[in-house]
C-alpha cells in the first residue's frame, strides 16, 4: 500500500503512456518488471503504482522518490535505461512530469 | 492521508489538467474547493489529491470513487459541474480517464 500525503516531503512523478489496447497489458508487466528488477533498488525509489485505463488507451505510473536529485539520478542508471527503452518501444508516447502534492481531501 | 492499493475495490481517475503557469494556482485552487464544497458530498466519493507539476504546465487530480458508476452519476450533478466547467475554462485542455491499480511496489 503507497500513501498520498502533503506532509510527506517527496516528489511524484506521474507518467501517463498512450499505448494501443492490445499492448496495454504487456506496457503494465513490463513496467512492473522494470520497477522490481531495476527502480526498486535505486537511491531514493519509495513507490511505484502501475494503473491501467479502463477504456485500454493508458497505462499511468503514479511513482514517489525521496528527491527530484533521485528520480533525475535513475534517468542516468543503465538498467533502469534499458527497461525505460522498452516501455518507449511498447508506447506510442509518455509524458512524465514531477509534482508535488498540493491537497488531499478524504470524504 | 489517501492510500493506493490493489486490493480496495475502486475506482481511480487520474485528470491531468493543462495549464498556463500563471494560471495554475488558481486552478489548483478552485479544484480545491470544488472537492470541498460539491464532489466531497456525492455518494461514493473516497478522496481528491490535487498536484502541482514543477514546471508548472500541468495539474492533476489523483480521485477515488467507490465505483465507476458513482463517478458518472456525479457528472450529472449540476453543483460539480458547474464547478467543473470553470476548471475547464482555466485549462487549455484537460484529459480524465478512469483506471484500475494493477500494481504497488515498495522499496
């Protein structure tokens, strides 16, 4: 289980592929591999949380690092470059972006 | 707090809002309280996360409803869409899908 907070000083980073329908299961099991085998053991990784689209045209990695220092340092990690190549191949385009959590309202 | 799992049975939608950097605060703001004052209240909500990219040309909402049909029944609700039509002038465009979590790796 990943929590959101605003208390939490982390970065997110949220990263949505468009993807066609009949490769959105193999972009999610590629994007878990690639998080076990090579993210998960890198400096500052927290969490990574694969959702796929309902409609099958996304698949979206809501991911936490302790830094921007850190995600920008596994950018440069050969691994973790190998699987990100992949995931580029499988996609038909991502957009990642760094966040911050602003507010989080509960029932 | 909110929490991302595999194993509650909800729905997530991620909204990725596309802002002008002058107008992302007031966007984050007014998704603020169109969760506090109209979605926060409809059945099936679970929560809002509102975040703010770093460089500052996207908002997103990370939301949980109980159910998709939940989320589609607030549509229809003349309170969050009136909020939600100011959202949408605020954005240049805006891109809602809803999601299933298909995966939560920890460090």
């Amino acid at each position: 289980m990943s929590r959101i907070s605003t208390e939490a000083p982390i970065t997110t980073l949220i990263n949505v592929f468009t993807v066609r329908p009949e490769r959105q299961r193999a972009l999610i099991d590629l994007l878990g591999r690639a998080t076990e085998e090579a993210m998960r053991h890198l400096p500052g990784f927290v969490s990574a949380n694969i959702h796929a689209s309902t409609d099958g045209t996304k698949v979206t990695n809501y991911a936490q690092w302790r830094s921007a220092e850190d995600f920008h340092a596994m950018l440069g990690d050969p691994a973790a470059r190998e699987h990100m190549e992949l995931a580029a191949e499988l996609a038909e385009r991502y957009e990642p972006h760094l966040y911050t959590v602003e507010s989080v309202h509960q029932r």
